[in-house]
C-alpha cells in the first residue's frame, strides 16, 4: 500500500502556515498527500488590503485561495469539510468525531497531522486537535496511523519537551512563500513582515521558514 499523509486543520491558510514543506517533502518522496480543511475561513476579519473581499464573498474567494495554495503545493486531494469558521468547538464532538474516524478509515493514511489540542491558540485549531485526537484513539490500536501534532502556542516546549519531528525544509521555503501569498486576504501582511524580516537576516524568520516542527501525540 502507497503511504500515505493526511493534514487534517481548520482553516484555509493554516497548511501554507505550518505544514507547507512539511507536505512538499512527502510529496517528493512519493506520498500520496490529502488536506481536509474543515471551515473555510468565512468569519475571517481580513479582506485584504485594499480590501478584494466583503462578509457574503469571503468563503468563495478563500475557497478559490485555498484551491490555489493547494495546487502550488501539490496536493492530491482536497477535501473541504464545509464546518462554519469559528463554531468547531461548538459542533456536537461525538458526531464531528465519528466523521473524522470514517474519513480516517476511508484515506488509510500512514501519518496524520493536525494540531495539538490545549497548544494551538485558536479556539478551532485546539477544537480540531482534540476531535481529531478523539477519532483516533476510538480505533483499535492496530489501525491507529501515526500522528504528528503541531503545537504553536507559548508554552510548548516547557509542557511538552522539545519537539520529536524537526522536518529540514528549507528546499521548499519558496513555494512556502508562494502558498502564503495565494491567501491574499489573509496573509499579505504575513508575508510582507516574513519578506522584510528574512531581508534583515533575521535568525528566528529564516528558521520558522526552513523547519517544521512536530510533536508526536501518546494515546496512552
Ligand atoms: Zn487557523
């Protein structure tokens, strides 16, 4: 059976944020690579600058940035989960997780990864770690994929250690760049200060570019 990567996160722009190389890397090595994106982004606050969105086009025009970074990024398949921005930690868990396990079960992936939930900050991102981690640890051992969770909140690496997974991805970190700026409304600020602060040679952008760092998740 081919292997197989599964990036399951909440908004559009969050794999060109964290999982961009990460992706671009397994895909070189022969993966088959699938990002379900539950929401899309629609509660967003940014329009872009000068504004090329308003409240009733922002899901439209995030979808079309989403399918655009997905394409430089060479994704296989791209599975929208139509959830509602900002409401994941309001969906009923057991129904959100039973859906997860079939998707789960449906791809077969070798790895999976998603965000650590209690570290990542927003609301959906912890929501969707923890309905993820849920729809995993419902499997039978034997049939758990391995998973990869992204933390990104402050106290990390104080709570859980340094990283296990510290991907070198610097090879990728231009189509990094190009997936960012796909998502014009969100990111061209983003981008713009990530530009300026690796003009500047600074240590800490040039490093959040070139490493993606994991976590493994114990369902123990
Ligand atoms: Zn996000």
């Amino acid at each position: 059976m081919d292997n197989h990567l599964l990036v399951i996160l909440p908004h559009p722009d969050d794999e060109s944020f964290g999982v961009a190389g990460t992706m671009l890397s397994y895909k070189e090595k022969g993966w088959k690579i699938t990002y379900a994106c539950m929401t899309l982004g629609d509660m967003g606050r940014n329009m872009g600058n000068p504004p090329i969105a308003n409240r009733e086009t922002l899901s439209q025009i995030r979808k079309k940035e989403l399918e655009d970074a997905a394409k430089i990024l060479k994704i296989d398949d791209l599975i929208l989960l139509g959830l509602r921005d900002k409401t994941i930690e309001f969906e009923n868990e057991d129904k959100l997780s039973a859906r997860i396990r079939k998707l789960i079960e449906d791809c077969q992936p070798t790895l999976v990864i998603t965000f650590y939930p209690g570290y990542s900050i927003h609301p959906d991102h912890d929501a969707c770690g923890a309905v993820v981690m849920k729809a995993i640890a419902s499997m039978p051992k034997e049939n758990r994929p391995t998973v990869h969770a992204l933390a990104i909140s402050r106290e990390s690496i104080a709570d859980l250690g340094e990283p296990q997974i510290v991907n070198d991805v610097k090879s990728y970190s231009q189509q990094k760049l190009d997936a960012l700026k796909a998502h014009k409304t969100q990111m061209q600020e983003v981008v713009r200060q990530t530009e300026l602060a690796l003009q500047e040679g600074n240590d800490e952008a040039i490093d959040r570019l070139n490493y993606e760092r994991f976590w493994l998740y114990s369902f123990e």
